[in-house]
C-alpha cells in the first residue's frame, strides 16, 4: 500500500484511489476499468457480475445468508 501511496496521482484528497488527474474515483471510471480489464482477457465482465460471483462463493462455503446480506448491503 505505501508503495502505491508514494507514486499515485496528487491532487487536493487524502484519497487511497484516485483518478489520473487525482481527484475521487467514480462509480463509472471503477466500471470502465473493470470492463478494460475483462476486453485484454477477452471477456465480458462487469461490477454487478463481480458482486455476484462474491456472494454465490460465500453461500457455497456455507455463510449465512444474513451475513452475505449485510456485506452486499449498500454503505
């Protein structure tokens, strides 16, 4: 984390994520990345197919569902 600290863009936030012009990440420049990311690997993935797959591998391992609610609960 220091090491990202040290060279992430500048701005006038005491944000960990940033954008490259060092102001707060948006909900939509977190979806573009994602969707860059899934295009290099051929793929098609979004932020809602992330959300999904996080709470289909807690209910296989057996956690609760009232434990998955809360932690997919909007904050």
């Amino acid at each position: 984390m220091l090491d990202w600290l040290a060279v992430r863009p500048t701005g006038p936030h005491d944000l960990v994520f940033t954008n490259r012009f060092g102001r707060p990440i948006t909900i939509t420049g977190i979806q573009l990345q994602i969707a860059g990311y899934g295009r290099r690997l051929g793929l098609r993935v979004s932020c809602h197919q992330l959300r999904h797959t996080f709470a289909r591998q807690l209910i296989e391992v057996g956690t609760p569902v009232t434990t998955v609610q809360r932690l997919l609960a909007d904050v």
